[in-house]
C-alpha cells in the first residue's frame, strides 16, 4: 500500500539469547523488509520482567503506534500492558501471554496442547509405564504453566504406572538445566524419561546424563524442533532426542497482523500456530523441508536485496538526469 503513512511497532522482547528468539525476530524483519516504510524498535529484557516493564514504557515514551510483546513472566508484566492497551495504543501478545484478557490480538501455539501431545507420545513410548522426570520452563511464564498441566493431564488419562517423579525448574536455559542434572544426579537415575520444555534444556540435560552411565538410559523429549545444527530437529537427527515438538515463533505472522490493524483491515484476534511431533520416524523428511524452506528464503532475501540495489540505482539516475535537465 503505497498511500501507507508511517508507522513505528515497538516490540519488547523476553529474552533473547537464544535460536528461538532470533528466529523470530529474522522472520519479523525479513516480513517488514516489505515494508520499508515501518520502523520497529526493538528492545530486549535479557530475562529480566523488570527490565521488560521498563523496557515497554520506554517504547510507550518513544511514542510508538503499536506494541508487540513476548512477557518474560505473566503477572508482574500484566499491569503495564494492560496500560498501553488502556491508552488506546493496540498490543500483540506473542508466544508467552499475560494474566489479562486486555491484548489486541494473539499469535502462538497452543501450549497446552502442545504439553498434552507430548504426555500422550510418552504414554505410547512406554507402554508398560516409567518414572518421568520433568525439566520446565520459569514457572511464572504461561507457556511452562500450560505445558506442564497439559502433559500432566495426559498422563492421568493413563494408569498409576506412568508417572512424574519431580518437576525441577530449568528458567527455560541450557545452563541451569544443566546445573540441575548436575546438583540432582540422584533424582535424575531414576528416570526413565526426562521430557524438558524446550530443546535448549533438554540439550544441557544430555551434557550431563551422557557422561553418566546410570543415568544414560533416559528418554530424552524436547519442544521447539528448531532447524539448525545441534538444534532440536538435528538433535532428534543425532539420537540425541528421542522426539521434539515444533513451537513455531509467529514472527512473520506478528507483523502480518500489526499491519492489518494498523491499516484497520480485517484480523484474527487469535491466531493459533500448529504444531507437530518429529521423532525418528519423520525426522529425514523434516531436515528436508527445513533445509528447503531456508533456501527460499535466501533467495527471497537476495532477491529482496537486488531489487533494493536496482531501485537505488534508478533513483539516483532520475537525479542525475534531473541535474543534467536543469543546467
Ligand atoms: C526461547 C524459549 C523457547 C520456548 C519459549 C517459551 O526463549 O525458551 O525455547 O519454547 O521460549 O516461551
């Protein structure tokens, strides 16, 4: 839309020290590459919600025509969203929600659903039952709350012989996961399956359990499926995982529905991603397709980035060739 005035999306982000974020925020900016006439200001919590809180009445300040917003933890990012929504400026909320209904619109798996396939496959890979050692996300964060209770209710719907012996918080990363196997090698040896909330986690936890011989023997389930090497659908790729769960990030997506309410065109209010289980069975097939998909973008990127080129050079004829008219 050429007649589009200028727009500017302010979008605080979580944390960000890791695949998942950075993809997301690849697929937020090669989606504005469309639109070179929307500016995003993009400020990162690094884990902190107090960071975060200041992070968005900064944006709030910067005078920003739309937030998006990935809360680090739920309640305690609540009443400053709910301000901005308050002022009139619209909010999308992605991945990680808050506690509040106020929120313009909502990109993101569904977590739940997401927790309670993964009980469902557990049920399946250990048909005569098992100790399930749990390794979640920050427990104030939704997508840990609901991915829990999610697979949690999965099992129930099985018998007595399946069961979760500990819940242990691994903050969402690598190192504290790995920090955790490490204090807690005892509780580790008894089980027969670690499902972890995310890849990175899982990944922190193999560091420490392949070393050991009496705890080797654990299944080993992620979320994510991230493509990459040593990311989640490798990592499945490497026997390393016995399955992950694709989490798509929504990133393209954000942005497709900030434009659509800022031209005040028809949108969503929740749009919810699906996702799919990759295990040893799918996992050639799936490195296929995500190998092919990033080849596209590549090219859609170096062609996005010749037509840039071409128009630049255009324009600066156009200059000349009004110089040359005018003198
Ligand atoms: C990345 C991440 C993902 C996880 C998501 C949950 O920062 O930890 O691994 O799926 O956040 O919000």
């Amino acid at each position: 839309n050429p007649n589009r005035s200028t727009y500017t999306i302010g979008f605080s982000q979580c944390v960000d020290n890791d695949d998942w974020r950075q993809a997301m925020l690849h697929e937020m900016y090669r989606e504005l590459a469309f639109h070179p006439e929307v500016q995003l200001i993009y400020k990162n919590a690094g884990a902190s919600s107090a960071q975060q809180i200041q992070d968005i009445r900064d944006l709030e300040e910067a005078g920003i025509d739309l937030l998006i917003v990935s809360p680090n933890e739920a309640a305690p990012i609540t009443p400053v969203v709910e301000e901005v929504f308050q002022s009139g400026i619209p909010v999308i909320v992605i991945d990680r929600k808050t506690t509040s209904e106020q929120y313009t619109a909502y990109i993101g798996a569904d977590n739940y659903e997401i927790g309670n396939i993964a009980g469902k496959y557990v049920a399946n890979l250990l048909p005569e039952g098992g100790r399930i050692l749990e390794v979640t996300g920050l427990p104030g964060s939704t997508p840990a709350q609901a991915r829990h209770r999610g697979f949690v209710e999965a099992l129930r719907a099985r018998d007595a012989s399946l069961f979760v012996i500990d819940t242990l918080n691994g903050q969402w990363e690598r190192s504290i996961a790995r920090q955790q196997a490490q204090q807690q090698r005892k509780r580790y040896a008894k089980a027969d399956l670690i499902f972890a909330h995310n890849d990175m986690m899982a990944l922190g936890t193999y560091e420490v359990i392949s070393q050991d011989t009496a705890l080797a023997q654990a299944k080993l389930l992620g979320i994510d499926a991230l493509p990459g090497i040593n990311l989640g659908i490798d990592l499945v790729d490497q026997g390393i995982l016995d399955a992950t769960f694709l989490y798509p990030t929504g990133g393209d997506k954000a942005i497709e529905v900030a434009l659509a309410i800022l031209d005040g065109h028809p949108f969503e209010r929740e749009n919810i991603m699906q996702t799919t289980v990759v295990d040893a069975s799918n996992v050639k097939i799936s490195k296929l397709q995500a190998e092919k998909i990033a080849d596209q973008q590549q090219d859609m990127e170096r062609q996005q980035t010749a037509i840039e080129s071409q128009l630049s050079i255009y324009r600066s004829q156009r200059t000349l060739l009004y110089i040359v008219a005018i003198s």
